[in-house]
C-alpha cells in the first residue's frame, strides 16, 4: 500500500530525542511550505523510557506525586507544548508522532484528530475490541457512556500553518500502575486500559505496529486526491 509519508521506527527511544528528531522534521516541513515547496511527511513511531508528560494547557494537580519522587522512581517529566492534559509513556505503549502537512490531505485540524482515532477504532477492531470516541475527550475509550469507561489511546498534538507534531500514546503492553501516579488526562472519574487488558492475554507488540501502520496508510490515503 502506498503511503502519502514515510515511516520511520524509532524503536524504544528517550522522550528528549524523540522530541528533538520529529521537531527536526517539523521544522523542515515548515520551511518548504514557506518557500512554496513540497516537504516530506514523517510518520514515528517509537516506545519512550519511562516519562510523564503535560500538555501546554494542563494542570500539575493532576500529578499526584512531586516531580523529585518521580526522579527517584526513575520516571523523567516533561512540560510540553501539545494539547491535553497529563499522560505517561513507556515500554509496551506504541507513541506515534505524525509530522503531515494536512493540506497534502486537505483536512483541517479537527478532522485531522478525528482520523487519528479512526486509525485507533479500525486497529482495535482488529483485535475484536470495540473502540470509541467519547464527546468532549479527545482519544479513544473502551465503554465510554457506562461507569466502567476507560481510555485506550490518549491523543495530543500542536499544529503551525496546518503542520501537525505531537500525536498519539496508543497502551498495547503497558503497565497500568504507572497511570496511578496521576489523574491520566485530567480525569478523575475514568480509568485507563490496555490492548493486553482487554483481549485477556499478551499480543506480539511487532505485529501490532505492523497492523497500526497498515490502518494509518488505509485512512490517510483515502484523503489524498
């Protein structure tokens, strides 16, 4: 399948360098938009070493620990200029940063949100697992209008003139417990979710990029003329 991008594999990555590698490409789409030119779509994907993560407009009352025990436990903590709120990223979770120009795509930014979910609904699908989305939350929620609603996949990007980076923190193997240290997305009253927590066993983690990657080309694609 052809994808309107290219793709790269970061493999397990620190928060810091992957920050540095998708600004890089970030920056470079912007500069041949700004000269006219056609630039270079990038699709990441990658697993962070342990991290926390604030978006530009969250709340640091939703980390229920200071940021010196999260030192000692070994997690690093980031402020960030992506949407949303407060989340964590580590091994087992597939973190995804598309770096598109949507004009390619012709879309504008909420569409564009609305189709990474759409990647997320169709992977889960896969899988047999019902994702869905859930009015005024970004991301994608397992039972999401029942009390036993729980988040998937957190989503959180920054755009400049239609070029998007941040992106998305979809949990396949994660370790949830690393969610208790703080209100994940600034909410109280949902909890979170993994792939391997709903399907009731492990799933080969390679095979799962293999199959996000193929539903990232089958939705963007369709917007390509």
């Amino acid at each position: 399948m052809t994808e309107s991008y290219l793709y790269q594999d970061l493999a397990c990555i620190s928060y810091r360098d992957a920050l540095a590698i998708q600004q890089r490409a970030f920056d470079a789409l912007l500069k041949s938009k700004e000269q006219g030119a056609t630039g270079v779509n990038m699709l990441f994907f990658c697993e962070h070493k342990p991290v926390f993560t604030l978006g530009k407009s969250g709340r640091m009352s939703n980390l229920l620990v200071s940021e010196a025990l999260l030192a000692e436990k070994g997690f690093e903590f980031y402020r960030t200029d992506r949407g949303g709120d407060i989340t964590y990223h580590g091994p087992g979770q597939i973190t995804g940063y598309p770096v598109f120009d949507l004009e390619t795509f012709r879309i504008g930014l909420r569409q564009y949100v609305e189709m990474l979910e759409e990647v997320m609904i169709r992977f889960l699908s896969l899988y047999g697992v019902k994702g869905e989305r859930l009015a005024g939350a970004t991301g994608v929620w397992i039972e999401p209008h029942t009390a036993r609603a729980r988040k998937i996949c957190a989503v959180g990007v920054k755009s400049s003139r239609f070029v998007t980076m941040h992106g998305f923190a979809l949990n396949v193997l994660t370790d949830l417990q690393h969610f208790s240290l703080i209100n994940p997305c600034g909410f109280t009253d949902r909890g979170v979710t993994s792939l391997r927590r709903e399907v009731g066993e492990a799933v080969d983690f390679e095979e799962a990029k293999r199959r996000l990657r193929a539903c990232f080309a089958e939705t963007f694609r369709a917007s390509v003329c």
